[in-house]
C-alpha cells in the first residue's frame, strides 16, 4: 500500500523544473579571461576560448569588438535584397568591421523585422500568421542610430511602432537581453531561447562604450553555443547595461579588414572561418 501511494503521488507532484543555477564562478571566470586584444583604429577586438567544461559546464569561443566612447568609428546597417554574406556586405562599404544583423527569411530573401537604412524603409515587422497586430519574439527590441549614439528601444505591441520614430537608421531585433542593467526575464517554452546556439548580440555600457558580440556554437566540445539567458548573462558580465540579441545560428559572423572572418561560423558543419551564410543585413563598424 505504501509503495502504491508513493507512485500515486510522484505522478500528481510535478517535477521541478527551473531550478535555480549559481553563476558565482561562470561571472568570474569571464572577469577574469586574459582575453586576447588585437587593437583596431579605434576600437579593440577581443577573444577568449573556453575550453571543455570551463564556462557554463560547455565549451565557448567568445569574440567581442568594443568601441569606447569617443572612438570617430560609428555604426552603419548594410543590406543586400538578393543574400550576402557579411563580409561582402563589410567590403562594399569599406567597413572596418561587420557583424551578422536581424533576423530574414532565408527562403524569400527578405528581413522578417523593421529596418531602415539612411530614411528607407527596406523591411518590416512579419505578423505571425494569424496575428497582424502582435509582435513575434524576435521582434520585442529596437536598435536606433544617429551618428555616433547608439540607442536601444523596448517598443510596444504596435507592429508598426517603428514608422513614428525619427531615426534614419533602424533595426528591429530581438529580445531584449538588459535593461537599465536588470535581466530581462525570457520564455522557457521555446528552444530558441531554451537551447545553445551560435548567438549575436549588441550592448551598450552606462559611459557610452558599445559591445559587438559573436558567441560560436554546434561544434561539441569546442563551441557548443549559447542560450539566451547564458548570453543576456555575459553581456552583463561584459560590462552593459542594455543589450540586444540579433540574428544567430548559421548567421553568426564576425569580419575585420585585413582579416576576415575571425569566428567559426558553422553553415559548412566544419570548424574553420568558411561557414559564413548569406545574409540579408548586417551592422557595420566604418
């Protein structure tokens, strides 16, 4: 009888299932990378490998470009109707560094989130199919330029929110990683959020400093990736106090002149620089 009503109840108590995780010693082991700084015209790149194990129990490859307050270089969106690959996108506009931007339909070819270059209008903000007014989850979080201001926008429900806004460049994305310096809670229901991927983010820190970030994933034991709470963590760890997640996966690449793509992009499954995707935008450090 006892074992009967000990079963019985294993099944009518739920399991528990987000237990809380202490990030002590993940904080600190970011704090204390000797990260590899190559210096840049006015902005530094910087790397760390986390080998098997030593960052979130997994294996990371982090790459940050960081452009201090001050720097001439600015930011620029990039866009290419047809596909491009990030470093193509970098090229043309003989930029000193790029990274991959918002999400787009790979089948259509054409971004799934708001984005205007210098006053154009050259996406919008997909509804779900049977929703025209709410946004989808990548769509919650708005990246604003105006010369050498980088802003970061929490918008409302409205789909079209973005057309009020006086900016010439703007790019939505999604979600909102930090803000005012305070995690912003993410669903537990999707395994976009739930599972590790290769991850691209973007931060700004409280003296004006911003924070380009390339997370490697899918390859075990070397680069297993991110989740969003995993990112939204290191961001913060990094020093920002707001912070977006941009478009990741097979998209996440980071280029610099004279030396290509620095990360491991894994479109071609191989662990080298050769896996760039074809995207439809990306962000531009000129």
């Amino acid at each position: 009888m006892k074992r009967r009503l000990l079963i019985l109840l294993t099944t009518l108590v739920p399991p528990v299932l987000h237990a809380q995780v202490d990030y002590t010693v993940d904080s600190l082991r970011v704090a204390n990378a000797e990260w590899r700084v190559d210096s840049l015209e006015g902005c530094v790149l910087k790397r760390y490998h986390f080998g098997d194990g030593t960052l979130f129990c997994s294996a990371q490859h982090l790459f940050v470009i960081e452009i201090p307050a001050g720097s001439p270089r600015r930011l620029a969106f990039a866009h290419d109707a047809d596909l491009a690959t990030t470093t193509t996108l970098a090229e043309r506009a003989d930029a000193l560094a790029a990274i991959n931007g918002s999400f787009f339909d790979m089948r259509h070819r054409h971004p799934v989130c708001y984005l205007r270059i210098d006053g154009t209008q050259v996406g919008e903000n997909t509804p779900h199919r049977s929703d025209s007014i709410n946004r989808k989850y990548y769509q919650h979080a708005v990246l604003t330029l105006a010369g050498n201001q980088v802003r970061l926008l929490v918008p409302d429900s409205n789909r079209r929110w973005e057309e009020s806004l006086g900016q010439s460049d703007i790019m939505t994305a999604g979600p909102m990683l930090l803000r005012q310096g305070q995690y912003v809670p993410q669903r537990d229901d999707r395994t976009f959020v739930t599972h590790r991927h290769n991850r691209t983010a973007l931060g700004t820190k409280p003296d004006g400093t911003t924070l380009l970030l390339v997370a490697d994933g899918r390859f075990a034991h070397k680069a297993e990736g991110l989740t969003l709470t995993e990112l939204e963590r290191v961001m913060r760890w990094l020093g920002c106090t707001e912070a977006i997640n941009l478009d990741g996966g097979g998209s996440s690449t980071m280029y610099i002149k004279d030396k290509g793509v620095v990360n491991y992009p894994s479109d071609n499954g191989r662990h080298d620089h050769e896996g760039e995707r074809p995207v439809n935008n990306a962000i531009l450090v000129l």
